[in-house]
C-alpha cells in the first residue's frame, strides 16, 4: 500500500532513523546474514525472486524495531535475531503478494517482481518466505512469540481480504480504511515490536507498550504515505506522484475530499475511482479537490494523533538510548512531509 520512501532520506534533519540504526548496526548485519542465507533455494527462481525485492533499498525498520525492543530491555541472546529475520520475510512475502493483487509495476523505482517473472512466480517465492518465515520461529521456541507473529500473518491476510472488498468504493468511510490500514500495515509493525520484550523476558505491561508504541507507530507511517503519494516528489517516492489515483485505490485524503464534496465533486471520484477515468487530467483536479478541502494536512494531522499515542505508550517506560531513538523514529516517520 502507499509508497515507500528510504528512509535516510528524511527532509527535516532534526529527526532521524540514524540512531535506531547505529544502535541495530551488529545485530542487523546478523540479519542480513540469515536473510541471504534462507532466502537461498537449490530452486533457482526462488532466490532470484527473493533477492530482486530483498536488495530493493528498504532500510528494514520493522526489524530495527524488532531487535531495539528486545536490546533495551538487556537480551543478549539470537532469537532476536531470528525474529527480526522472520519480520522481514513476512513484509516481503507481503510486498510480492500486494504488487500481484495491486497489479503494480514499479516498487522502490525498480520494476516489480510479477513484471519480470509473473505473478504465479510472486505469489509462489512469497508463500516460501512466509514458509522459512515460520521455520525460525519454530527454533526460537518461544511459544507467545510464534503466537504474536502468526496473528500478525492472520491479520496481515484479512486485510488484504478486506481491502479487495472496499476497492473502487468511494462509500469507503474513514473508519473503513482506517481498519485496512490497521491490518494491513499497522499490524506487522505491532508485532515486530511486540515480539522483542517476549523474548528478553519482560512482564506484561512493558509487552503491551511495545505493542501499542508498534500499532500507532504504523498507522502514522501508512498515512504519512498516503499523503505523500499526492504531496511528494516522483524521485523521493520510487513511484509516480498520484500512482495510487491510477489504481483506483482509496485512500484517506480521497476519502476526506469526497465526503467534504459538492454533489458534482462526489460525482467527479465516483467517476475517476470507481469506473477508472483516471488520467493525468482527472489527477490534476483530483489535487485540486484535495488541496481545496484541505485532505493533505487533515491526513497529516491524524498520523500525528497516532504519533503521540505511539510516544505516550513508550513514556513510562526507563530512559534510554534505545527509547530515545525509538522515540525519534516517530519524529521521522511523520517528518518524511515536511
């Protein structure tokens, strides 16, 4: 869904992801390591389809989230390494299985993988890395971790599910989309963050912190993307400005520019939306609709309301550097607008 930005390539220089990656460095080239290593097939596809999207530039904050929630609380051991590589894998199955259904041809600016293979190909290296995904958890043995991240995976899918069933429908309501996006993205970045504190050890309230801090840390982000598939550059977005207007897709700056509409603008997205008049010159008044009614920042202005949930859940927890830099992860994700 959305777009994706690398996310070093934050405008405002205050907030950054770098101290999260300073602190992950070691444990993540551990990952890295374990990455190419279960990624790798005797069928040759398979680790050609895998590494096209592994190697794509993302910059793997889901588990950089992973790997801090464990080290803050003092875990010294693997399986938060194995955990962090089982995140990964379930984010890109997830990609190579949403270009297929979103018909995409461009991911982080590289053609994606259903162009250059097909989408059997996609959906089917997407299923083996769900499969190796789930292998490492099972070695880490941890029973509440295995339970978190294959809720996620449950989640994850009904999302995707319930996406398809409000595709093209500009009744969509906020709550609606709200609820796709909850699933769909905020879902894996709850339990990236979740499953560090499992494996260290903690008690109940710091599991749920973490949980709540990975939930509303990943709604904002998704609605930071959404805004920036209107409001961005082409060459920041690794995608065409207004891509998701082309397909169809509804998301929250749509929703809030055709709820907020005359009768002859609702007419205008129900036409451009959902019976797919949707080119450069409809795009142009689809911006003109979404600036007029102000969509952009009332978008931005809901990813912070979760921002700040996301801080407060992380308040209580003890000062760290590892609570600092989770905290300005928050900062960054929303500062990607500005």
């Amino acid at each position: 869904m959305g777009v994706v930005i690398p996310l070093e390539e934050s405008k405002n220089k205050l907030a950054s992801v770098q101290p999260l990656v300073d602190l992950t460095k070691a444990d993540m080239e551990r990952v890295n390591q374990l990455i190419l290593s279960k990624a790798g097939s005797d069928v040759q596809m398979i680790p050609e389809v895998a590494n096209h999207l592994i190697s794509s530039g993302g910059k793997r904050l889901r588990p950089m989230l992973t790997l801090a929630s464990a080290s803050m609380f003092g875990y010294q051991g693997n399986a938060h390494v194995k955990l962090a590589t089982s995140v990964e894998f379930m984010h890109t199955a997830t990609l190579l299985h949403d270009d297929v259904v979103d018909e995409s041809d461009l991911r982080r600016g590289k053609s994606t993988a259903r162009m250059i293979w097909g989408n059997q190909a996609s959906v089917l290296v997407g299923d083996f890395l769900l499969g190796q995904a789930f292998r490492m958890m099972v070695d880490v043995g941890s029973l509440d971790a295995l339970d978190v991240l294959s809720t996620a995976a449950s989640v994850i899918a009904e999302g995707e599910v319930l996406q398809l069933s409000v595709a093209k429908n500009m009744e969509t309501t906020e709550d609606d989309y709200l609820s796709v996006i909850r699933a769909k993205t905020a879902a894996l970045f709850a339990a990236a963050s979740e499953v560090g504190p499992i494996v260290a050890g903690t008690g109940k309230a710091e599991r749920n912190a973490l949980k709540s801090y990975g939930m509303n840390l990943g709604l904002a982000f998704q609605l930071v993307d959404d805004v920036l598939d209107y409001g961005g550059k082409a060459a920041d977005l690794g995608k065409n400005v207004g891509d998701d207007f082309r397909e169809g897709k509804i998301t929250l700056p749509v929703i809030l520019s055709y709820r907020r509409g005359t009768a002859d603008e609702r007419a205008f997205w129900k036409e451009a939306i959902e019976s797919g008049d949707n080119g450069d010159d409809n795009l142009e008044k689809a911006l003109g609709l979404i600036g007029k009614y102000g969509a952009l920042n009332d978008t931005i202005a809901r990813a912070v309301h979760y921002g700040t949930i996301a801080s407060d859940a992380l308040a209580p927890l003890p000062e760290s550097p590892w609570k600092s830099a989770l905290m300005e992860v928050i900062d960054f994700c929303i500062d990607r607008v500005s």
